[in-house]
C-alpha cells in the first residue's frame, strides 16, 4: 500500500470487499472449471474466459443467448464444479491481517459468487468469513446494478455514501459508482493496466480507526 493516504482526510463508516481478485484468486480454479464447460459448448475458451470477472454466473451464461442451453441448469453445474475444485486459491497479500484489524460490523464482502461457494472460497484462501456477506442469490440485478453493495451498506446500518469499495473487476467497479460508493481498485491479479479514475494498491496495509469507531486507510 502507498505510504501517503490513497483519500486524504477521509473516513469510513465501513468498507465493502468484493471477494475474487480483491480479497482472494481464484483465477486458475475458476478459469479451469470455466474453461470445460466452454469448450464443452463450443466456444472460443480465450476469448470467453475475459468475460466470466466480476459477474454472476447466471448472467455470463444467459448473456451467451446459447441455443438449448437452459441458464440455470448450467449456472448450477459450473457452480458445483467450483464447490469441487479450489486448489490454487490464496489470499492476496495482506488481505488477512488487514481483515482482521477491522471491527467485525464495520466490513463485508459483495460477491458475485453463489454464497456456499464465496465460503468455501473464503475458507480454502484462510481468511476469515464476514458477519455480513451479500452473494449472488441476494439479489435479483447482478453487477453492475448497484443492488449488492446498497444491500451490504444497509445489512452494516451505514449510508452507501460513507462507504469505501475494494473492486477489481469493471463491471463491479460500475456497480459502486452507480450506489454511490468511494472506490479503491486492487491490481493484485491485473496483467494489464486498467483505465479507471480511482486510486490503486497491489495489497493490504495496515486500517486505521479513530476514536469514534470511523474506518481510514
């Protein structure tokens, strides 16, 4: 992380963490598994795989409009390939030690993951499961409809507004522009630069809270 502050002179109620690529990678289980069932439906693999970040699956697939291809069905069969297949998951440098210097109600995770896999992701990484987690079935509008981080801000009892937003990926750095959100963008997993106005960190420093229980970083 920097040594000068990435926000200056602000503070937090709370901070919101996506999970893959931000907290976590499961880059190399999620494209292994990914990578089957594209081929299994004759799809460009490395054309397809860019597409699958930061979205629910549901969405990834129904986007496809494959004939035949029923989305739910299939969004249930890639998420229990994925429940079955976490080696080489690990936590992004930092991620555990900053996560546990942050007051249990002041953090939690927004995924696009179904929940039972975000936990076992969570787990396999040795981090440490939120209070408040809000997963793919939490919603109807996946990223990058704002609904899950204005759901999380709401489970956590702060306003969106007073919240910092730890992202990776375009489509939920969107989705915490449009609730309203401050945005930091974790380049950890990031083999080319993104275009993107907010600021960056590679991995985790130390939080910092005041007195009165604020959050800065």
């Amino acid at each position: 992380m920097p040594e000068s502050p990435l926000f200056p002179d602000r503070e937090f109620a709370a901070f919101l963490f996506d999970m893959d690529g931000t907290i976590l990678t499961s880059i190399v289980a999620a494209e292994r598994v990914w990578a089957n069932w594209a081929r299994k439906h004759g799809l460009d693999v490395e054309a397809f795989l860019p597409t699958i970040h930061g979205r629910r699956t549901i969405e990834t697939i129904a986007g496809l409009e494959l004939e035949g291809v029923d989305p739910e069905v299939e969004a249930r069969a890639v998420t229990e390939a994925e429940l079955e297949d976490v080696e080489g998951i690990d936590a992004i440098e930092g991620a555990a030690a900053f996560l546990a210097g942050l007051p249990a109600d002041r953090w939690a995770v927004v995924t696009s993951a179904p929940r039972a896999l975000a936990e076992r992701r969570i787990t396999a990484a040795g981090l440490p499961l939120p209070a408040v987690m809000v997963a793919a079935e939490d919603v109807a509008r996946g990223k990058p409809a704002p609904d899950c981080f204005l759901l999380a801000a709401q489970r956590l009892g702060h306003p969106i507004a007073d919240c910092l937003v730890f992202e990776d990926a375009p489509a939920g750095i969107a989705a915490a522009e449009a609730a309203g959100a401050s945005v930091v963008v974790v380049t950890a997993t990031h083999s080319h630069p993104l275009e993107t106005p907010h600021p960056g960190i590679e991995g985790y420093g130390s939080p910092k809270a005041t007195a009165d229980g604020a959050l800065s970083f």
